[in-house]
C-alpha cells in the first residue's frame, strides 16, 4: 500500500470512530445499519422494448381472381407445408355453379365432380395468424386469403450505446405489456446491420426469439425485453450503497468482531446490477457490514482538515 493510499485509510477509518462515537453520545446510534454479506445470483442486463411480429410473414393470396368456397384453417391453428388451405372457384366456374344451383342439387352436384375448385395450398410451416376473408367472398389476385407465420418472434430497438455489448446467442427475458404475470426465456437470433433513427436516436433491431410461443403471443403486442449480459450465480452480495469507490479502489465498513468498532476493509468487486455489487474477495458469509449514512462520503485525496464524515451541507449531494 503506497504513502497515499496509507493515509487515506488512517484519514477514514478516524472520521469512522470519530463520527459513531459522536453519534452514541447523542443517542442516534439508530441512523447506524448492519448488514451481512447475502449469497445470491445477479445480472447484468440491456433492458428494452420491441413488438411481437413473424420472423417470416407469408401472404396466401390466389392464382386466379373468382369466389373463395371454403376455408378449412382458422386463425392459431398450425399446418404443414402441403396443407390445403382452402377452395376457390374461378370466376367462370363460380357463374356455372350458380347456373346448375337453380337447376336443382344433381346437376349442382355433377359440375362440381366435372369442374374442380382451386386449392390454395401451405408452402410452409407454421401457423395462421390472419383469416381475412371468408367463403362466399369474391377476391383478385392481389387479395391475401390468409397469412401465415413460421413462428412469432419479438423486434427489439436497442440504442448504439447499448448494442455493443448485445450478441448473438445472448439469454433474454421477454415480457408482455397485456400479460406482465408471463415470462418467456428467449435468445438472440440476429442484429440488424443496417440502422434506423428513431427520434434522433439510432436505433438497431435485434431479433429475440423465444424457446417457446405462449397463446397468449399475438402479432403486433408491445414487449419488454431484458437482454442478459453477463450473469454469475452463487455469489457474495452487497447492496450498492454498502461499498464506496475511491482511487479504483472499493472498500466497506467491516465491524470488528472482537470490539464491534468499524474497520475500513478495502474489497475486490465484480459486476454490479442496478442493487447489488459483486464481491469477488476481502470478505466472507459470516462479516458483518455497515452501511454509511447516505450523508457520508469518502474524502478526497488531499485532507481539508474537516472529518470526512461529517454530514454535507444542505444543497449538496454525496460525493460519487
């Protein structure tokens, strides 16, 4: 430990004595809180939002403008490639069968044997997600019948000072605004190379697609998403205010076992979250931490001949 390093300890660890001596005196001691070293997983995550839609949307429309006589999906159900979807009647076919339905049921009967429907066929597999016509309707070749979905995914927007630390394969957590109970574990699948501006924003588009695909998924929700990116489990946790940063160094408030006064504790650190901080080594399960009162700071390198750790004056925010 160099000269400077020494005396800010020696300068610490006296406003630390100084400040809990003078806080019994005056029968404050309340404002001083204990805490232990917790042994929990932490994360750290790029949170964002995006909006459920098909990784790949595939309009069915037909080959030939006429009637649509029967559709045999509905919206949700899955099919396989080679499914027929529906039936349609060209527009000739349609006039003949009206012709032969005054007839009488036999010779409705016998053109439809003779002149055969349309099948609008799956070239893919997936799912319906719009139906939007139905039988009796007359369509044209730029009508879609139905649309289908190869599987539901979500779009995130995530800002350029967050996509350089996303990457593909990455765990996520995809969250619904209609659902909030629901959790889906997800993964990324593709970043977009090419970005957008959203607000004077530049925007890239991640793909996220999910291990599974809820019922309740619906093309076009609004979604949360926690892109994971880096994560431990079984680790010693602090809270963040128990550890305060000086010279790239972290220390806490150690409560000496023997004596119960508070030794300063210099501490490696690990990845922290938006509550916790990693603590990779300098403490153990069994310590016992103090947290500062939320007036105190760490001084600076040079001493003003005030104690550290004296409140600040009013208007005046903690040292960062």
């Amino acid at each position: 430990m160099n000269k400077k390093i020494f005396l800010l300890v020696i300068a610490i660890a006296a406003g630390v004595a100084g400040t809990l001596n003078a806080t019994r005196e005056k029968g404050s001691a309340d404002k001083v809180q204990e805490t232990r070293p917790l042994t929990g997983d932490i994360r750290v995550v790029v949170s964002t939002t995006g909006t459920v839609e098909p990784q790949n949307r595939l309009e069915i429309k037909p080959p030939i403008a006429g009637r649509i006589e029967e559709i045999r999906v509905r919206e949700g159900q899955g099919v396989r490639s080679g499914d027929i979807l529906a039936l349609m009647s060209s527009t000739d076919r349609a006039a003949l069968l009206d012709m032969a339905m005054i007839k009488g049921e036999e010779e409705l009967k016998y053109w439809q044997d003779v002149y055969k429907a349309t099948s609008l066929i799956a070239p893919i597999n997936g799912d319906v997600i719009v139906r939007a016509v139905e039988p009796g309707q007359t369509v044209t070749t730029s009508d879609p019948v139905l649309v289908l979905s190869d599987r539901l995914i979500v779009s995130a927007d995530v800002d350029e000072t967050d996509i350089g630390r996303v990457k593909v394969g990455q765990k996520a957590v995809i969250g619904l605004d209609a659902y909030p109970d629901i959790k889906v574990n997800a993964q990324v699948n593709h970043i977009s190379y090419e970005s957008t501006l959203v607000n004077n924003v530049t925007i890239y588009a991640v793909d996220i697609v999910p291990e599974f695909v809820p019922e309740v998924f619906r093309s076009g929700m609004s979604a949360n998403v926690e892109i994971i990116v880096q994560e431990k489990t079984g680790v010693l946790l602090l809270p963040l205010d128990a550890v305060q940063d000086k010279e790239d160094r972290a220390f806490v408030l150690l409560k000496d076992p023997a004596s119960g006064t508070p030794v300063l504790a210099p501490v490696q650190t690990g990845i922290r979250d938006d509550h916790h901080v990693e603590i990779v080594s300098g403490l153990s399960p069994q310590d016992t931490i103090i947290l500062p009162d939320q007036t105190f700071s760490l001084p600076a390198a040079r001493s003003s001949g005030k104690n550290p750790f004296m409140p600040s004056p009013p208007g005046r925010g903690k040292m960062k």
